[in-house]
C-alpha cells in the first residue's frame, strides 16, 4: 500500500502520485554478511518510481548527486536485486557512509526534504 500525504514544511503535501522520486532513509545496518564489512541503508519510497542506476540528490549532502546502482530487497536472509520499485516499498541501499537516519533522497529540480 502506497504511504499517505506526507506533510512538508512550506504548508503542502507531498503526495505518492508525484512523479518524482522521494525517499526517506529510516535505518542504517551494518554488517549484514559477517564475512564482509557491508552497511545497508533502508529506504522507504515516498513517490515515483525507482529505478536500478538512477542519479538522485540528497538534501542533507546539500543536492550531491549519488548514483543508486545496488539495490536490494531484503527477506529473511535473502537478498533479491532491484530493477524497480514504487511509492511504499522498501529497498537496502549500499551504504559507503554517505547515508544518515533522516536523509531524503529526490530526483527533480525542486529540493524535497522530509521533516
């Protein structure tokens, strides 16, 4: 199920039908493989649609551009690739320590940052 209207600091909503992409970064997991020094962060997708080598921007890293190329679908211990995913899933994110808790990740000319 989509996530409702999320309301932003300028007075609006954000609603999942816009049609760019937004993220919310809500955990950060290390060590998921104890033969490999991995960290993941969890993203909740917010709106539009994400799609395997996507550029997005961070608003936190003040609109660096990164490039999500390793997306994944955690169940159990398994892990799926992502081509694609839509507003209410879930993806792992490859963490090279540029995520944090609270980040927002957004495609599109105007900055989106969730309170």
């Amino acid at each position: 199920q989509p996530p409702g209207p999320t309301d932003m600091p300028e007075g609006t909503t954000l609603e999942a039908s816009h049609p760019e992409f937004s993220a919310l970064i809500f955990k950060l997991q290390a060590n998921l493989n104890p033969k490999h020094r991995d960290c993941m962060a969890f993203a909740r997708i917010c709106s539009g649609k994400f799609e395997k080598g996507m550029k997005v921007k961070s608003s936190r890293l003040k609109n660096r551009a990164l490039t999500l190329s390793q997306a994944q679908m955690l169940f159990a211990s398994d892990r799926d690739t992502v081509d694609q995913a839509f507003p209410g899933d879930v993806i792992g994110l490859n963490n090279p320590g540029l995520f944090a808790i609270g980040d927002t990740l957004f495609t599109g000319g105007e900055t989106i940052k969730f309170p």
